[in-house]
C-alpha cells in the first residue's frame, strides 16, 4: 500500500479528527485553566492544587473495561460499540466546557475546580474510547500511520485550546472563549460520522461474565507486571522521571502571568514555535533510542529535561523578554519530546505480547500520578522560594528519577534480571 493511498484512507481521516478532539481538552485542565485563575488573581499555591483535577488521566485505566464491554442502549445499536462511546464522550464534553466557562473562579473557585474535574474525567474517557478505536479499526501495518494521524490531530487540539485560546482571551471573556472551543468538538463528531466502525472487539465472547472479563483484562495484566524483577523500582522511575519537569509546567502559566505577558504573547512566541520544537524533539529521541539504545537516550533526554528548566530561572531574572520567552519553551519543549521518545520505548519493552494495550494503559497512568499528584505542592514550592529559585530547585528534582534510571541500568549491567 502507498503511502498517498495509506494516509488518504477515510480511517486516517476520521483518526485524525478524533485525535483533534482528544487534544482540545488537556489544556482547559492545566495551561489555558491556570492561565484563566491566575488572571483572576487565585493565589499560585491554589492553583498548584488545580493540578489535582488532572487525576482522571492517571486513573482511567478503572473505568476502561467498562468502555470495552458496556454497550450504549440505542446509540451502541446504530453506531456500534467503539463510535458510540466516542459520540457520548463528546457531547458530554462540549456541556463540560460550556459549564467551565460559565464559572467565575475569582468569586467560587470550587465551582470552576468541579468542572474542570467532570472535563477531565470526560476527556480521559474520549482517549481510551479513541485509543481502542484506533487500534481495532486498522490492520497492523497500518499502526505507524494510525498513530501518526492521531498524534498530528493532537496537537492540532492543544495549538486550539492552548495558543488559540490564549489569543482570543485577550480580545474575549473566557466564557465566549469555551463556547468557541465547545464548537470546535464538532470536528471530532465528524469522524465518527465518516469512520467505519471496527468489528466487534477480540477476545469479546458474547455471555461471558463480567468478573471473568475484568479478571482477563486488568487482573492478568497487572499481575504479569508486578512479577518483573525489580518492578517497583521500575514504578519509582515511572512517576520520578519527569517529576521536576512536572512541577516546572504545572506552574508555566501563572509565571508568564506574573511577568506580564499577555496571552497573545505566550501564544504567538512560546506555544507555536514550542510544539514544532517537541515534534522535532520526538524525532531526534527516536534517532537516540536507534542509535544509543533506551537506557542511554533516557539518560540523555531526563538530563536535557532538567537542565532546560535553567532557562526558566533565567528568564525569572531578566524579567519579561519575549526573546528568552521564546528560546526557554522552545528548548524546554524540544528537551520534553526526546525524553518522551525513551521513556515510550522503555514502557513498550515491559509490555507482553496479547496484554499491550492494559499494560501500556497502566503504565502511563503511573506517569499522570507524577504529572498531576506530585506537582500539585508546585505553587506552595513557588510561594516559599520566588520564581528563580523555584525553577532552579526543579532541575535538582530531576534527580532521584535520573539515580534510579542508574541502579536500573547497572543491574541490567551485572547481568541481573530487570
């Protein structure tokens, strides 16, 4: 199959649709909503602890079964089991952005914080939705461009609600800003409507009790992993490895406030350029991990990822200067997606054959806890120590990730199991 033939499949097309609405939510739970609070003058330890509401990401491997075997009364009938969840998932979250944005977190920052919560869990089940979709709609030699479309669509969901919703803040209320990106959700209905449903699920025997299907799905899965030599250490690594480069982004958003950067200005010379950089960073960590290995390119990309969060710092110093803006958030997004590039790859050696996806699943969710829970203290830290000394202590948080990544790889050295 041609590559022209390959990528104008209506099934890339609806992919990518889909990956478009899968990106637009992440950042009304973390940049564009802290962006929001900040503006509204939430003191930046409370909008540390809006790190919280991304918990749903971490944890959505509970509810995941229930997207697999659950089928939707009338919906599930007509568009079958995958397109069905998919649909739901995003009318239920064009209500969620439209409840955000009717929230004045100046006044009741709960309210906002309970929204943005039922936004994520929402948008946490449109992704497994989406994955699996993704995955069974394609044969095998078309993963590669499967996930291709997905990830191109993503991050033309972030570019919407992060950039583009940052510019238009500055010339509207964020309610109207929500309402914009509550529309925008149609693109993703519109790949369901064009994407053919897969056939019925493997491994779905019709009749088959649920215990017995929770027990082939998550129970098995899970234990395989936690029978790997030195598995709890590879979990530490999971949630350690981009803990400083965590509590650093958490707190992006009301750092360029307090600079006083406008969002035009974030938008225009921070995020656009920042995205093209991590793309390229994606692609030289896959040249690292071909050219080095994964244990070598991880140590080069967790070293990059800390070192960058320097320029911060110094950007903290000079005060606003839109040039360093731009080269700190280039150089940090470029360092994010080589380290990510590893660490995928590294996460896809522990996974077995016939339990991928439930294993990958629970591995990931084990890098939203570092992600979400453990940066949650971000703006108490920013509090006690000012910006610079903030961003600085984040490079030394790199550390315990980057000692473990050591004791991992002498062991496997030694010639030890693990």
């Amino acid at each position: 199959m041609g590559a022209r033939s390959l990528y104008f499949d209506r099934r890339m097309l609806a992919i990518g649709l889909m990956g478009f609405a899968s990106g637009l939510p992440l950042p009304l739970t973390a940049g564009t909503l802290l962006y929001w609070l900040r503006l509204e003058g939430i003191d930046r330890t409370q909008i540390g602890l809006f790190a919280l509401v991304g918990l749903p990401y971490a944890l959505k491997f509970l509810w995941a079964p229930a997207v697999d075997e659950l089928r939707l009364p009338w919906l599930g009938a007509r568009l079958g089991q995958r397109r069905s969840w998919v649909i739901v998932s995003q009318l239920a979250l064009a209500g969620a952005f439209l409840g955000l944005g009717a929230t004045d977190p100046g006044a009741d920052p709960f309210a906002t914080a309970r929204w943005a919560l039922l936004v994520a869990f929402l948008s946490a089940t449109q992704d497994v939705a989406v994955d699996a979709y993704r995955v069974e709609v394609l044969a095998e030699r078309e993963q590669g461009a499967g996930a291709a479309a997905t990830q191109a669509g993503y991050r033309g969901g972030l570019l919407a609600s992060g950039a583009g919703a940052l510019a238009l803040s500055d010339h509207a209320p964020f309610s109207l800003v929500f309402t914009a990106l509550a529309a925008l959700l149609a693109l993703g209905a519109f790949g369901v409507a064009i994407g053919p449903e897969p056939p019925l699920a493997r491994g779905r025997a019709a009749g088959t009790p649920i215990a017995e299907r929770l027990r082939r799905s998550v129970l098995e899965p899970l234990l395989d992993l936690a029978r790997r030599p030195q598995f709890a250490a590879i979990v530490a690594f999971a949630v350690l490895y981009k803990f400083g480069d965590a509590i650093a982004g958490v707190m992006a958003s009301p750092f360029y406030v307090d600079l006083g950067f406008t969002g035009t200005e974030v938008a225009s010379a921070s995020q656009v350029p920042g995205l093209a950089a991590n793309v390229a960073g994606v692609f030289a960590g896959g040249w690292l991990v071909a050219r080095l290995g994964v244990l070598r390119a991880l140590v080069w990309g967790g070293i990059a990822q800390a070192v960058t969060n320097l320029l911060f710092a110094a950007l903290a110093l000079a005060g606003k200067d839109v040039a360093l803006l731009v080269t700190a958030v280039s150089a940090d997004q470029f360092a994010g997606g080589l380290a990510s590039s590893a660490f995928v790859a590294f996460l896809s050696a522990l996974c077995s054959p016939g339990a991928a996806a439930t294993q990958y699943a629970l591995l990931t969710s084990l890098m939203a806890v570092g992600r979400t829970g453990l940066s949650a203290g971000g703006g108490w830290l920013a509090d006690q120590l000012g910006w610079p000394a903030f961003f600085a202590s984040t490079t030394l948080l790199a550390a315990p990730g980057l000692l473990l990544l050591w004791w991992l790889a002498s062991r496997r050295a030694a010639g030890r199991p693990g």
